[in-house]
C-alpha cells in the first residue's frame, strides 16, 4: 500500500539522496554541467529521457514507452545524474545552502522520469522481459547510488552547510531537508573508512539483486497458481464474482472454466461464499504458500540472505540491529516503542478472535457440519455470523458498492475537505499505459486553479502486482517554477462483465478511499522541494488511513451507495445493521495485521544466524499465543512490503501506529459541531496533515492539529477492545 516503493535499493537511494526532481532542467544554474546536460538529453531519440510534453505542464508519453528503451535510458540517465553530482561536489564556491542541497534538489531530473516509466512496467505492467532487464540493472543501480553516497567531497559539502551558520537563517522547511540530506548520507555510510565502505556498497548491490529475486517470486506465484474450477463448483458464490471469474478464465484461454485468481482481491470472496470446503483450503493453501512452494520460486533462503546482510550492515554502522537502524528517525524511535504499542493491543485481539472462533464453531455444530474451524473456514463461518449476530448480509451490501459510484463519493468528499474538482479528461487527450486507465483533471473548485492529474488503473491482469498503491508521477513543488501533481491510484478489482458495473466488497471499498487518501496527500501538498514529499514511514499511512472514515458519512451513504440495479439508495436499516457490526470481526482483522507487524519486527531485532524462515514464523507465532485459525496477513515467503525492498523493512508495525493517530483525529471530528465536514476541523486537516507532506516534523504537525499527542486509548475505543490500565499516550 501507498506511495509506490521500488524494489530496488539504490532506486529507493537516489530518490532520497539525489532528490529525483521531476523538474525540467533550469536554463541558467551555478553547476555548469545541468545546461549541457539539458541539451543533450532533448537531443536524445529515447522517450524515456525526454521532458513531458503535451498538456497539463507535460505528461508520461506512456503511449511511446518501450521496453528496448529502459536499459540504455537507466544508463544514460545514471551519467547524466553523476554528471551533476560531480559538478557540485567539486565547486569551488564555498558551500551554501543554494549551491549544495538546491542543486541537489534540482539534480536527477532524468533519472526521476526514467524511473517513472519503470515503476510502470515493475508494477503495472510486468512481463519475463522486464524481470530479465531488473535483474541485470538492480547492481548496476546499486553501484551507481553508493557513488553519490560514498562521494566524500559531496559529503564535506553537506555536512558544512548542515553546520553552518546560514542553516539558522533558512525556512523550516530548508532546515529540515538539510537535516534529512545530511543523515540521509550519515546513516548509509558516508561516515565509514574506506574498507568498509566497499563492503557496504557490495551488501547493497547483493541486497539489490535480492529484492528484484524475491518480488519476482512471488509475481510468479501468483501468475502461475490459478485455481480453475467448473460450472458444478460454483455453490454460494454471488453472482458478480461468478462473473468476473469467468472473464478472467476466459482471458487465460479457459472459456469453459472459472478462474481463482492467485490474488487477495480473487481469494477473499471466494473463502468468505464458496460452499466447497474443500475448494476453498485448496485456494486458501495456494494464496499463503506464494514463494513457499519448495520450487525454483522459493523465497526461503533468499530471505535469510536478505536478514544477514541487513544485519551486517548497520553493524558496520555501529546499531545493534537493523529495527533499531531503521526507526532511528521514525516517530516509534526504536524497536522497542513499537513493539510496546502492538503488545497493549495484541491481547485484546487474539481474545477477540477467541470469541469470534467460538461463535463459528457454534454455527458450524448447529449445522451438523462436524468440523472443527480452520483457516480456510474463517471467513465462510464470519460471514454466517455476520448474518446471524446483526442481519447484515456482506453479499447484499455488496449491490450498493459500485466501483463508479465509490469513485464520484471520493469525488465529492476531496470537493468537501479539500475544494477540489474532477473532471474527466478526454480519452485519448493523456498518454495511458493501459486501455482501463482513465485520468481525470483536478482543479479548484473556486478559482478554477489548475492542481494536476489523477489516473485510475483500478482492475487486476496478468503482469500486474497485486494489492493496492498510489504513486505520482510528479510532484509539486516551487522551488523551480510551479510544478502541478501527476498522481495515480492502482488496484486489482476483478471487472464486472462486459456492460456491467464491477461491484466490491466493504473491506474493498474502505481500501479504495484509503488509496485515494495517498492521491490526495500528493494533490493538496504546498511545499517549495522535492525531498518534502519524502515520508516518515510509521505517519505516511495515516492520512490515507483517516480517509477511509468518510465512507461511512451519511452524506457519502444517501448518495452514493445505491443499488447497481434498481437505483435504490441503500435502505436506513441496512446502514443501521453495517455501523452496528463496524467492530465485527476485529479480531480477525487486527490480530492478521499484527502478527505480520509483530514477526517483522522479530526478524530485524534476532540474530539473522538463529533464523530459518519457516521454523522462525512458526515457533515464534507459536510464543506469542497465535490462533490456530489465522495465519499472518503477510506470510514471510512473500511479505513483499519488507522483502522486496526497505520501504517497511522492521516498519510494518507503521499501520498501527498510523491508526492510533486515525482513531485520534476522528474522534477531533466526531466531537466537533459540523462532524466529519466541519470546518474549522477540515481546515487544520488540510493545513497541518495534509499539506505539509514531510516539511514539518510529524509529530509537531500532529500536535498543531489536535493541541496536544495522540492517545492509544482511542484505537481501543475504534475497535471496540477494552482499554489497558496503562494510558500512557502512544
């Protein structure tokens, strides 16, 4: 989930570090290279490199992509970017705060457009092609960043400016981003002697390789493990899903057979309807064993490869071990805050399951089903539980959740809160990498300001990742000229049929507006440069998350949530029965979610030598009191947020952290006159949460907006767990 992450290091690197712009190149600069080495890049026949063109202040020409073009764009744009690294580190002028971090800032504007079309192919459009082209440049890219981070003269340059006296001269902003682009180097070795230096910058280019190898895995799990099934097999399922299944078979080559897809969006329904008990621990097992198969797209070892050689970097760095690297700068601090957050809600979730499991296992006997619950049954009996605890139906719901409506309520909450207009963009008048992705223009709905784009690539298909995310393409920013936001969101929705709307489970639609709470992190941002867009892992999930809330807003439900057929709106005793079961099932929810959290920070706080992967999750798990009915949300074989790369490496925990903050902020809305559309509440909303990206310290951007911390007892209240003696803020 979120903003798109790399798997590759050095990509992650060079974002950070050399702050990939996504400017056009300024005519006249201090570094002498960035005027040539504009002109060489319009001369240049690769599209790749070139400039956006068109409307909008430029756009991706997805339509001219290429995937010939990628190599020898990465390696151009690699030089390119070197080029201007060298030019400011070897500038003769002393170092200001303009000639160092600015041109920085300003610097890698190449790269950053190359890297927009590769985030494409790595996540949207996959293929054996492009997984051959990562596995050759994910070292290549490595060796390339540890050049600008082991560049000791560009080094020297930062670190005088971050301890000059001009730095208290600057803007908050200006002083923040020195701070980040001074530790950004400290913490990745530009400290250490030469030797280990080497070393450091070969673990990143293993790592690299690694990363591309573990991601690929898993994307080969889920393309190779569909589940086929025949008219017989069908019982229980609804009669949407049944439909998508059967254009997803018949895309594959199966138009007699309905498809299981190997994905969350495909696996989900079909456990929580399918009557076929032994169908649904078939697609439960092929789900949670991606990169667990004991085949050439096992997981296993590369994990413990990947544990031992993050371990043996921040030991080179001087930490004990690599949590406590990691969350050095997040809000969490260390390993050991985050872990004492998820222990004062762990108890009160595995004993909500206790309960949850309790009430099945009555179904089921009542049933004369004679079994004993198991995880491919979780879902299946909840559903019957649902049913029989509060009348509520996930199926019925389901009519009153189409994707088209959800997306005109999104529309109208961002009109709302942040007066902000959508308007379809002419097919055809914007590149699209994808016939299902539609863009649409975001403006102010008082001025008529232009903000930027919005693209939509919302349905599942071979070569796609899956999950959900946000990513942008550009980013404001004011430092050089006005930049408006390229933003996109992307899931794996399986289509309706052909003329029919796609219907979506709650859970989905929730996931939807959390998506779409990223977009509008990106669109409503007023920073001057690029490294203000960079986040705080355990904070970047907690506007999207807070997003999620505005569903649920009777003005989104009288309006937007009507039936797919009749028109209808939603009946009130319908909404009554889903706000009256809000908490249902969250233990399940919860204790799946934490577990993965919980493990990841295991893994990064053990010695990587006591760790077989396998035996590690299970033995530990074990410890811990985990249910036998619910395995992690994430398994480790294919834990893809903390293996493919180190955007939530020893950071998973960060969605909970991020849900105390959204448990807190909507009780500041609940307890305000005009609710969740009041406001005064919705202005600091947008001033202090959203606008300011990572240009003001997190937890001093929270306190501007609520006047004072956030408390864990709100979480507690949320999810409707008793809350512990200890109220301690989070």
């Amino acid at each position: 989930m979120g903003k798109f992450k790399t798997s590759l290091t050095a990509m992650a690197v060079v974002v950070a570090l050399s702050a990939c712009s996504e400017q056009k190149a300024p005519q006249t600069t201090s570094v002498d290279t960035t005027e040539a080495a504009a002109t060489e890049t319009q001369q240049s026949d690769n599209v790749l490199l070139q400039e956006f063109k068109g409307p909008y202040g430029g756009v991706p020409a997805f339509d001219k992509m290429k995937l010939e073009d990628l190599k020898p764009a990465l390696e151009k744009a690699m030089e390119l970017n070197l080029k201007e690294i060298d030019a400011i580190a070897n500038n003769p002028e002393p170092p200001t705060f303009e000639n160092v971090i600015v041109e920085m800032e300003r610097s890698g504007s190449e790269l950053s457009r190359v890297f927009r079309y590769y985030g494409i192919w790595s996540a949207n459009k996959s293929s054996p092609e492009f997984r051959a082209i990562q596995v050759e440049m994910s070292p290549k890219l490595s060796a390339f960043s540890t050049k600008i981070t082991q560049n000791e003269k560009l080094f020297e340059r930062v670190k005088a400016v971050y301890e000059s006296d001009e730095l208290s001269t600057l803007t908050e902003e200006e002083q923040r981003i020195a701070w980040m682009t001074y530790n950004e180097f400290a913490r990745n070795g530009a400290t250490l002697d030469s030797e280990a230096k080497k070393r450091y910058a070969a673990i990143n280019e293993e790592l690299a390789t690694l990363y591309t190898s573990f991601s690929n895995n898993v994307l080969a799990d889920e393309e190779n493990y569909v589940t086929y099934i025949t008219e017989d097999q069908l019982g229980g399922l609804p009669e949407s899903f049944v439909k998508g299944a059967k254009s997803a078979a018949q895309s594959r080559g199966e138009p007699d057979k309905y498809a299981i897809t190997n994905t969350r969006s495909s696996m989900d329904p079909f456990l929580t309807y399918s009557t076929n008990r032994e169908l649904r621990e078939k697609v439960w097992n092929t789900y949670y064993s991606r990169g667990d198969n004991a085949d050439e797209f096992d997981n296993n070892e590369i994990i413990k490869r990947i544990l031992t050689l993050r371990d043996e970097r921040v030991e080179l760095l001087g930490y004990e071990n690599y949590a406590q690297w990691r969350l050095e700068d997040r809000m969490a601090k260390n390993p050991e805050n985050a872990m004492d957050l998820m222990m004062k809600v762990w108890p009160a979730a595995i004993a909500r399951v206790e309960q949850e499991v309790a009430d099945m296992q009555t179904i089921a006997d009542a049933e004369g089903a004679d079994i004993t619950i198991e995880p491919w049954d979780y879902r299946f009996y909840a559903e019957k539980v649902r049913q029989a605890k509060y009348d509520l139906d996930s199926n019925e719901v389901k009519q009153y959740l189409q994707l088209d409506k959800l997306r005109d309520a999104m529309f109208y909450v961002a009109g709302r809160l942040f007066n902000f207009n959508f308007t379809p963009v002419e097919e055809g008048k914007v590149p699209v990498f994808h016939e299902d992705v539609k863009v649409w223009e975001v403006t102010d709905k008082d001025s008529g300001e232009h903000i930027g784009l919005w693209y939509l690539d919302p349905f599942s298909r071979k070569g796609k990742r899956s999950g959900a995310w946000a990513t942008t393409y550009r980013s404001s920013t004011t430092f050089d000229g006005k930049k408006t936001v390229l933003s996109s969101n992307n899931s794996n929705f399986v289509k309706g049929a052909e003329g029919e709307p796609t219907l979506i489970s709650f859970d989905d639609a929730e996931t939807y507006f959390h998506e779409f709470g990223h977009a509008l992190h990106f669109l409503s941002a007023d920073v001057k440069y690029p490294s203000s867009h960079s986040g705080v892992r355990d904070y970047t999930e907690f506007q999207s998350q807070l997003l999620e809330r505005w569903l649920t807003t009777d003005e989104v439900i009288n309006q937007f949530l009507v039936h797919y057929e009749t028109g209808e709106p939603i009946p009130a005793e319908l909404v009554a029965k889903i706000k009256k079961a809000s908490t249902f099932n969250e233990g399940f929810k919860t204790t799946e979610y934490m577990a993965s959290a919980i493990m990841d920070l295991k893994y990064h706080t053990t010695d990587p030598a006591n760790i077989e992967p396998d035996t590690f999750e299970r033995e530990e798990l074990t410890k811990l009191g985990m249910p036998e009915e619910i395995v992690m949300r994430h398994r480790t074989p294919h834990f893809g947020h903390v293996f493919s790369g180190e955007g939530y490496a020893a950071a998973y925990y960060g969605y909970m952290w991020a849900e105390v903050l959204t448990a807190d902020a909507s009780e500041a809305f609940m307890e305000a006159p005009g609710g969740f559309y009041d406001k005064e509440v919705g202005d600091r909303l947008v001033k202090y949460l959203f606008s300011v990206r990572n240009a003001m310290d997190p937890a001093e951007a929270y306190r501007k907006f609520r006047g004072r911390d956030a408390k864990v007892d709100a979480l507690m209240r949320d999810r409707g767990f008793p809350i512990p003696e200890d109220k301690s803020e989070d």
